[in-house]
C-alpha cells in the first residue's frame, strides 16, 4: 500500500442541492484530527453543477470539487471511482464518511477497492502519537470496541450526532480547487433513474407536538390502538422504528431515524424501542423523551430523559386511565 | 437468474453480552448467534425475484453459531440449495477477513445477483455487501429497500436515503447489493417444515478457502457503555410510574 500524508478527507454528502447536516458534524471533528495530525482539512466535494455549494464548506483548507454529468446523482460505483483516483494520486492519512446511505456504501465499497481498513459506525475519534484510535458502536449500542488503525490510509464511517455541527459551520469562504473527473464515468454500471420522493397522504409525524413511538417491543398489529389512544389524548400522532414499518403495520412516513424522519416533538414517548443508533438519530433532539423498556440495559435510556424499566403493557393502559381521568369531558 | 444469498450470523441482544476475559472479543461461551436480521430480508427479497422470474437461489453461510438451522429454514423458506462454509476459527473474523473467502468462493461459482445484508449488528471492520463488491470488482447499491429485475442482465432497486426519499437506480448484472428491508417481510415457514427440511434436504459443506487476510486493526478493548447515563430512572410499582408520568407531562403543560 501507498504511504499517505497526514491530510483528512470529508465526503460531502449533498442530496437536492443541498449539504447534508451530518457533514458539518464530520468538518467540525475533521478540523481538530487535521490539526492534531499535523495535515490539512479537505472537503471532496463531487456531483453535477455542485460548485455553488462549496461556500458553505469553508472549515476546510481547501475544497476538491468535482463535477461531471457522470456524477449528478450518487452512485457508490461513479463516486467511489473518483474517490480512489483522487486518493490514489495525493493520499490522504484519513477519509472520513458519514454512516449513511450513501457514506457507508462509498466507504464500505472504497475500503475494499483500496484495500485500506475501515472502522464503521464511530463515535469518538482521536490522535495519540500519530496513531488514530477510534471507538466504534455495535450491537446496537450495547456494546463498543476501541481501535487502533497503523500508520497508513485509513477510512471511518462517523455516526451522525456523534459530534456537534456547529464547528463545522464558518463564514470563511474556502479555497475551491476545480477537477474534472479524473475517471471516465461512461462505463459505470448503475444509473439512477429518479428520485423518489416520500408517500404524502399520512400524517406528518414532523408536524406532531408529541409522539407516540412504538418499536419491537409493541410485539402485534393488534397492540397499536393501546398507542393510538394515547396520542389521541395528547393531541400527537403514533410513529414507529424500523422492525414496525417493515411488517407493514404503519406506513413508511411514520418511520423516525436514519431512514425515516427526523422528528424534534416537545414530547417523545419511546415504547418498546432498544434505541439503536440508526432510531436514535431521528429522534434525540426531542424536547422531553420518555422511554418505556422491560430491559434496563436499553440504549434507548441513555437518551432518554426518563426511564420507566417496565413492561410497557404494564404501563400503557395506566398511563392511558390516567389522562382519560383528566379530560374535562371525562365522565 | 442465479442468485446467491450470504447469510451471517450474529450476535443474539436479547441475551447480556459477555467480554472475554482477553478484552477484545465476546467470551463466545454466553453467546448465541442468530441470523442477522437485514440478512432475512436479503433472504426474503431473493426469494420474491425467483417467484416473480424464476432461477435458482442458493444460501451461503460461514459455519457459525445457528448456521445450519438458518440454512434448514432458507431451504423451507424455498432457497434451492445451502453451503456451509467450515474452518471458521471460534472467535470468528472480522467482516474484511470474512468478506476475502466468501468472495473467493463467489468468485468460482460466478452468480448472476449476490444479496446480503447492507449492516449487520456486529460489524466493525467494514460492512460485507460493499466489501465483497470491492473484493469482486462487481457493480453495488446498498441500503435498498426493493429488488425488481424488470429487463434482462440488469436489476431495478430503491435505496434508500434520509427523509424517507429513496433513488431508483438501475444496476448491470452481475452485481452485489446490499438488502436493508425486502418490500414485504421475511415469511414465516412452520417448525414442522424446517424439521422437515432437515431430514430431506442437505447442506452442502465446504472448508473455507485461505485467503490473504486484509491488512487488520488492532481492537485495543471491547467494552459495554455506562447503562443509562442520562435518563432519571423512575422506580415503584407499574401505577406509581404511570402516575409519575403524568406528573411530568402535567409540569410541562403537555397533558390538555
Ligand atoms: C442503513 C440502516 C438504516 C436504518 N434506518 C432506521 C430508521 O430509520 N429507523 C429505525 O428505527 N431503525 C432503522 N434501522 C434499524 C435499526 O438498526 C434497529 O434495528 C431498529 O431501530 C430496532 O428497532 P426496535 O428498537 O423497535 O427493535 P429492537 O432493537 O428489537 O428493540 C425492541 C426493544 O423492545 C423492548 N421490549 C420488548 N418487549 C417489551 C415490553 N413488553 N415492554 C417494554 N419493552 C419491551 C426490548 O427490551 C428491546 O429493547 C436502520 C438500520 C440500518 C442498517
Ligand atoms: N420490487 C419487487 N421486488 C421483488 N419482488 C417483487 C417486487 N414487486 C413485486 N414483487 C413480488 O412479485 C410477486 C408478483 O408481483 P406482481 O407481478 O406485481 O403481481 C409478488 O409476490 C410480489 O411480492
């Protein structure tokens, strides 16, 4: 393998003209790694027409922008291409991605190709002598293993929220270095088609002053009334994790996290929900939260505000009584 | 089409996770290793496009915890064939090391689509889909939620992205992609039939190829995070708790 310089590499995420909140967060922590390293902060910024985005970028010392029709929309095959001619040429010590759709497809993909170790799904990121030691979250946040990566090339996927965007924020305009691409992109094997937009016609879970979420643990499709009165005496709606959506008991828009909504309600219950990172980034800028999970180990606690380890169909139709008692209309 | 499905196993949660006494892996004695859930579902997607358009669809486990009753269950489920892939050491390999011989073996028996999961819980070192893509020089999409394979030698799949907006992307076979959820869930096939397809099916075996082993890193420790860090946790009985709550929302002006 190349020996690299001690430089770290963001990819820009961007999806409809516009950068991804995450990569802020991956800037901001970028900037202090670049600095302990000794190398300098660059932002590979790659897509069709995408230079007017570059200001925004202007934590970087610098800005690699490429654009090409080839790479209008994200592919892991187009992007991952440039990627590596660009790193292959000028190596940088540390290529940081988010730990999203499309960062961890690039980075899974690139790590590969490149044959130059991953570690996925970080949440800490640190310098001690030159050697980059990283801690990565599993098993759905129970469990974490701290990492030393060698001295060479190294990517990481970062997990969205594991650090603050505002350092990644800056009034400063970047130094912006334009590219073509410096790889035919004719021969690429996939083709986006079209965007997809979300199904419209539900209720806005982004909309909803207080959500009622309900995970695994609601256990049948029969059990969602015992949610759906709750939020009816809050004035809320009831959203779901990802195992819900995928059995077909409510649909796709009422999905929180990675691949659903981001949700900022004054009130969050979280029902039989673990608290995997990929729910918890959807969520955990919640005014109140309040976690109902028969585990008192949940990852969902170290989010939550307060904790009731309990078996929700203990709590619920307590909780419901109560309110219901409350209603000025009650009987 | 052939389609090839790899199935991983993984860590079971419901179980308390246990380090080992060396500090950087699972004491494997307290582990039970299930079938990775997004894995399921590649399982399940695999499945739908061989009903739909026929071909044949082979599983593809490292012999690993519940391997073998994974593998019974694909077979009922309607996979065509299962291969076990054996000589895997105890504390198992990361996914790099583990993505080097399942490509390997991918790389002989050439199949038109390779399914797997996109993450699985336990993954560390990389993720298997992107890497045996990489290892393959093979066209991928990951983080997908449909398959379809409207035209020949290619495939039609949704990936997925923050928001709930997904891109329709085409993909020239032969390919890698990376199941997050199939378009309807994993089917259920009764114990009945499993046990069934224990005594008339078999799995093929087959010792895993030595492949160079990617450049590894080195796990300093493994460790469990603090348990609740921040939430106050509240005690008594199901209706002191209950009460409790409402108390709180009541204090934020929330209950109407
Ligand atoms: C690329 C990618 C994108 C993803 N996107 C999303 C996303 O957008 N949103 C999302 O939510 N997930 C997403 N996931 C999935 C995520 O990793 C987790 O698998 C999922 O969030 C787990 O959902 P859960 O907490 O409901 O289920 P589990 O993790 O199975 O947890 C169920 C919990 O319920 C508790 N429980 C069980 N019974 C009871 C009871 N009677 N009373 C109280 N508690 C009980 C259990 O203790 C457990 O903690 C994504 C994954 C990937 C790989
Ligand atoms: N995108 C898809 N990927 C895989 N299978 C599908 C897809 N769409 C439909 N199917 C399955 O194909 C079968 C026939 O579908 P249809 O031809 O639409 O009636 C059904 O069992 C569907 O579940």
């Amino acid at each position: 393998m190349s020996t690299s310089g001690q430089d770290v590499w963001v990819y820009v995420e961007h999806l409809k003209g516009e950068v991804l909140g995450h990569t802020y967060e991956l800037l901001g922590k970028g900037r202090e790694v670049a600095g302990a390293l000794g190398g300098r902060l660059v932002a590979v910024l790659a897509g069709s027409a995408v230079q007017p985005l570059a200001s925004t970028l202007g934590v970087a010392d610098s800005v690699l922008c490429i654009e090409d029709a080839g790479l209008a929309e994200f592919t892991p095959e187009g992007h991952g291409a440039v990627l590596r001619a660009l790193a292959e040429k000028d190596p940088p010590r540390l290529m940081l991605f988010g730990a999203t759709s499309a960062g961890m497809d690039l980075a899974a993909l690139t790590s590969a190709t490149m044959g130059i170790p991953l570690v996925v799904n970080c949440k800490e990121i640190g310098i001690e002598d030159d050697r980059v030691v990283v801690t990565s979250q599993m098993c759905g946040g129970k469990l974490l293993g701290e990492v030393e990566t060698g001295g060479n090339m190294v990517a990481l996927t970062v997990l969205p929220g594991a650090f603050p965007s505002q350092k990644g924020l800056s009034d400063r305009a970047p130094t912006v270095q334009n590219l073509p691409s410096p790889v035919p992109l004719e021969g690429v094997r996939t083709r986006v088609t079209r965007l997809l937009e979300p199904e419209a016609g539900d209720v806005d879970i982004t909309r909803a002053p207080v959500l009622i979420a309900v995970g695994r643990g609601i256990q049948r499709q029969d059990n969602l009334p015992l949610a759906e009165e709750l939020a009816g005496l809050l004035g809320g709606a009831v959203c779901a994790s990802r195992p819900v959506i995928d059995q077909g008991w409510l649909p796709l828009t009422r999905q929180v996290g990675k691949s659903g909504m981001v949700v900022k309600p004054k009130f969050y219950l979280a029902l039989g929900i673990s608290g995997a990172s990929e729910h918890v980034e959807g969520m955990k800028d919640s005014e109140l939260t309040i976690a109902v999970n028969s585990d008192p180990r949940a990852p969902i606690f170290d989010v939550a505000d307060y904790g009731v380890a309990a078996d929700m169909f203990d709590v619920l139709p307590i909780l419901t009584e109560e309110l219901r008692a409350r209603k000025p209309s009650a009987p | 089409m052939n389609i090839a499905v790899l199935l991983s196993m993984v860590p079971d949660l419901v179980e308390e996770l246990e380090i080992a006494p060396s500090g950087v892996a699972l004491d494997t004695q307290w582990l039970r290793y299930l079938l990775s859930e997004s894995d399921d579902h590649a399982l399940e997607q695999a499945l739908l496009l061989k009903e739909r358009y026929g071909g044949k669809v082979t599983a593809l486990a490292l012999d690993r915890g519940e391997a073998e009753e994974a593998l019974y269950t694909a077979l009922a489920r309607g996979a065509d064939e299962a291969v076990k892939l054996t000589g895997i050491p105890e504390e198992g390999w990361g996914k790099r090391a583990a993505a080097a011989v399942v490509g390997a073996v991918l790389k002989e028996s050439a199949p038109d689509l390779i399914l797997t999961g996109v993450q699985a819980i336990d993954d560390m070192d990389g993720h298997m889909a992107g890497a045996l893509a990489g290892i393959l020089g093979l066209p991928f999409v990951g983080v997908t939620r449909s398959v379809d394979a409207p035209g020949a030698g290619k495939v039609l799949v949704q990936k997925e992205y923050p928001g709930g907006m997904a891109a329709e992307i085409e993909v020239d076979l032969p390919a890698v992609i990376g199941v997050l959820s199939a378009p309807q869930p994993p089917r259920y096939v009764p114990v009945a039939r499993i046990r069934e397809a224990r005594k008339t099916r078999t799995i093929s075996e087959r010792e895993a190829p030595s492949v160079a082993a990617p450049e590894g890193l080195v796990i300093r420790r493994l460790f469990k995070p603090e348990p609740a860090e921040r939430a106050e946790m509240l005690d008594g009985t199901p209706e002191e708790m209950a009460r409790q709550i409402v108390t709180i929302l009541e204090n934020r002006g929330l209950v109407r």
